[in-house]
C-alpha cells in the first residue's frame, strides 16, 4: 500500500509542475521577451494582470465542488480542465511576439484561468486519495514542485526559447502536460483511509475575518510579499538593459535564481519554530527593506556587474525566505475544520497585492527609470517593515490562539 501512496506522490507532484512552470514562464519569462522586443515597462505590469485569476480561486472552486460526486469526480475534473489548458498551451505555441497584444493578453488570460482551475480539482484529489500519514510528504513534493517549476519556467524554458524559437517552450510543456495527465488517467478515485468518517460543517468566510488580530494580519499579508516579488518580476528586464545577454539572464535570474530560492525557503522552514513565526516577521520584512536598497544603490550608482550580481543574489535569498514564512503564516492562521475556506481567503488576499503592484512599479519605470522604481519599493516595503513590528504582538496573540484550538 505505501508504494501505491508513493506513486500517487509522484503524479500528484508531476501534475503540480505540469501546472506551475508554464505560469511562471509566462509572468517571469515573459517580460524578459518583451523588453528584448522594446515593450514598455507599463505594458510588461500590465500583462502581469493576466494572473489576476489567482485572486479568484475560490469562486473557482464552487463549481467543481458542487458537481463533484459521482458524475463528475475531482479526476475528471482535472482530465477536462487539463485537457482545456493543454489546447491553451498549443493556441499559444501558435501566436508568438508579433500576435497584436490584445489577442496575445486574452490567450495569457485563458491559461491563467485553466491552470487556476485546474489546481483546484488536482489539489481536492490528493487530498482525498492520500491519508492523512502522507499529507506532509504530499505538502513537501508540492512544494518541490513549484520551486522546480520556477527553475524550468523562470529559466530553462528561456534558454530553450533563446535556442529554438517562440514556439518551442510551449510544445516542451505541453509534452509534460499531457505525460502528467495520461498518468492521472491511470490512477483510480478511492478514499485515502478515509471513508465513513463524517465531514465537519464548512467554513464561513466571514468567520475568518471576525477572528481577533484579523485585520492586522489581513494587512500585513497584502503587503508583506509584492515589493521584493514585483522587484523580482523586474529583474529580467533590469539585467537586460544593463547589457547582460538574454541567456545569461536566464541563467543568472531563473536558474540560479531559482535554486537559492529553494535553499532559502528550505534553511527558513528548517530553522524558524513554529512559535517564533510571528516575531521572525519583522526582521524578514526588514531584510527585504535592505535588499531592495542595496538593489536600488547598485543600479543608481553603477558599481559594476559583480555587484549587480550579489544583489540580484540577495533579492532571490530574500523571496525565498518570505515565501517561506508567508506561507507558513497563512496555513498557521487557518481556524481548524476551516482550513480550506481560510486557505483559500489568505491566498486570494496573497494574489490580489501581489497583482496589484506591478503594474504601478511598470508606470514608475517608465518615468523614473530603474532607480526610481526600486527606491518606491524599498520605501514601501520600510513602511510594511514600521506596520509589522508594531503589529507583532497582535499577530503572536493570534497565532497562540490558533494553536490552541
């Protein structure tokens, strides 16, 4: 039974890098592309909007919980929605850089979609197949997938694209896409162990926000992240207007890049207890102010490629670590019996700032250039650093509450 489970591990991870690396090649590739092709940076925010879907996860999965016993179980689900986003993947292998921009926003649109929703049903079903042993294993293989993925999308589908052309980093996926379905189509829908139990009642989200020191973390979680991740999404485009070739922006950004984003989320989860979470937070957001200073500070100044380099460095250590302790925040901060409700209100709030600023960050591109841009991020992100220390207690009350329910 335990190699069946793993088995299941390993599809239900394939699924979640099939689902991730063309997302994050097309919000973190993308703008690499598009600056190559002279595209503004207001035009490059702006298509960043085709991940608003995020936002809007939960409406998402009303429908497929509603409709999902028998007739339509969550694999089938994720076979139709799969199948629509595939064929999404492919229309876009067609177009390429020359598609009016309109058309070529609405196909980024519709991936963004499929894959949002596809997540749902993929997500319902490992939880439903797995017992409740395999649920940590399950959240680590996730994890490893969505990091993997920003390696493969943010990275080695550039260099593939570099090499090969448009088309080809979007037949490369589709090709794993498709690999991940079959195997799915493989699996039957049983109950992980957990048949014959009862269900608790489902969550209210209004509950969620009644919570005592719900409005300072509803805050904090809008504003903690989007400064160093728009900071990030900028990267790209900041090292190819520095003179850095495409390739090796996608080695140094998306590859390298990626790979200390994973030490750092990994060194964060394993030394920060669950109990110093909320004290480690402000010392977190303070890193961040300091990153984006000393980013700020290397382009303004022109110190020169090594130290361009340590702080595009620095800024992928410190998206790793927020990540990391954002994450466990939010899954902290989830009332039991109501996870997935307060899960998913978290993670909708988590998009909307994320979404939010980068297109203002393009508008002060545009008119201040790079060290302009980067000084409002570090200026906001010192306010996000003020708001979370003075909320610090609040948020450490909260989460000692939640631990004791």
């Amino acid at each position: 039974m335990k190699s069946s489970y793993r088995w299941h591990q390993f599809v239900f991870g394939l699924l979640g890098l099939a689902l991730a690396a063309p997302s994050v090649y097309l919000m973190l590739g993308l703008p690499l592309l598009m600056r190559e092709q002279g595209w503004s940076g207001t035009e490059i925010g702006l298509f960043q909007l085709a991940g608003l879907p995020a936002v809007f996860k939960v409406v998402l999965a009303l429908p497929v919980e509603r409709w999902q016993p028998a007739r339509w179980p969550y694999r089938r689900w994720t076979l139709l929605l799969g199948g629509a986003y595939l064929l999404a993947l492919l229309a876009l292998a067609a177009a390429g850089m020359e598609t009016p921009k309109a058309l070529l926003f609405v196909l980024i649109l519709a991936g963004s979609v499929l894959a949002t929703w596809t997540d749902i049903p993929v997500s319902a079903l490992a939880i439903k197949m797995l017992p409740p042993s395999e649920r940590t294993l399950a959240g680590g293989v996730r994890s490893a997938a969505l990091f993997a993925a920003a390696i493969i999308g943010g990275g080695a589908m550039l260099l593939l694209e570099q090499a090969l052309g448009w088309a080809a980093p979007f037949l490369a996926m589709s090709v794993l896409l498709l690999s991940a379905l079959v195997l799915l189509g493989s699996l039957e829908e049983t109950e992980g162990s957990q048949s014959g139990k009862p269900l608790p009642s489902r969550g209210r989200p209004g509950g969620f926000f009644r919570q005592p020191g719900a409005g300072p973390w509803v805050v904090l979680l809008l504003g903690y992240f989007p400064f160093v991740a728009t900071a990030w999404v900028y990267l790209k485009p900041l090292l190819l207007d520095q003179g850095f070739p495409a390739p090796q922006v996608a080695w140094i950004a998306g590859i390298g890049g990626g790979s200390l984003g994973v030490l750092a989320s990994l060194a964060t989860a394993r030394l920060v207890s669950r109990e110093g979470l909320p004290y480690v937070l402000p010392l977190s957001v303070l890193g961040n102010v300091l990153v984006l200073g000393l980013l700020a500070s290397a382009v303004w100044l022109e110190v020169g490629a090594a130290w361009l380099l340590a702080a595009s460095g620095l800024l992928a250590l410190a998206m790793g670590a927020t990540s990391s302790l954002v994450f466990s925040l939010m899954m902290d901060f989830s009332r039991q019996y109501h996870q997935a409700v307060d899960y998913g209100i978290q993670a909708s709030l988590f998009a909307l700032g994320r979404l939010a600023v980068p297109p203002l960050a393009g508008v002060l591109l545009d008119i201040y250039h790079y060290p302009g841009m980067l000084l409002a991020l570090t200026v906001a992100a010192f306010l996000v650093a003020l708001l979370s220390g003075a909320q610090r207690f609040a948020v450490a009350r909260w989460a000692g509450g939640q631990a004791a329910r």
